[in-house]
C-alpha cells in the first residue's frame, strides 16, 4: 500500500469494514481507540526485540525463525527435516 494517499487508504478501510458487514462508526471508534492499540504496538514490539520477528507471516519451528508465505506442503517439509533431525 505504499504510495497511496491517506484518503485512499481510509476509502480502503471503509471498503473493507462494509465488506465485513461492520457498522462504520464503530469500527472507526475500535480503530482510533489507543487503548486498544498500545497493548498491540506493546507486543509487536517484544517480537521484534525478542525473537527477530519483523512481518508476517512468521513461524518458528524448532525454535527457527522462518518467514514469508508457504505452503501447507512447505511447512510440513521443513517440520519433517527438523524431526528427522
């Protein structure tokens, strides 16, 4: 979503709430609301800090950090290499 203007991106969650079937108001209220989002910056934060986790997806497996979009059969193949392990 780089490159686009802030009006774009609130017409694009505007769509996305109305696609949800999510009053407008409401969800506007959820995402302006710092109490919410405080505790998630919070978090984000430790997995970064902690574990070198800096998008999604990420998953550990064995306690290894592996990124990016994969497959079910991906996954399984690196889940069966570590146990053969």
């Amino acid at each position: 979503m780089a490159g686009q203007s802030s009006r774009q991106l609130i017409d694009r969650r505007h769509a996305g709430s109305a696609r949800l079937d999510i009053d407008r108001e409401e969800f506007e209220r959820v995402l302006s609301d710092q109490n919410g989002l405080t505790p998630l910056q919070e978090l984000t934060q430790q997995a970064v800090n902690a574990f070198g986790v800096t998008g999604t997806p990420s998953f550990f497996i064995n306690g290894e950090l592996t990124t990016g979009g994969m497959s079910f059969e991906e996954i399984s193949r690196l889940i069966d290499a570590k146990l053969s392990n």
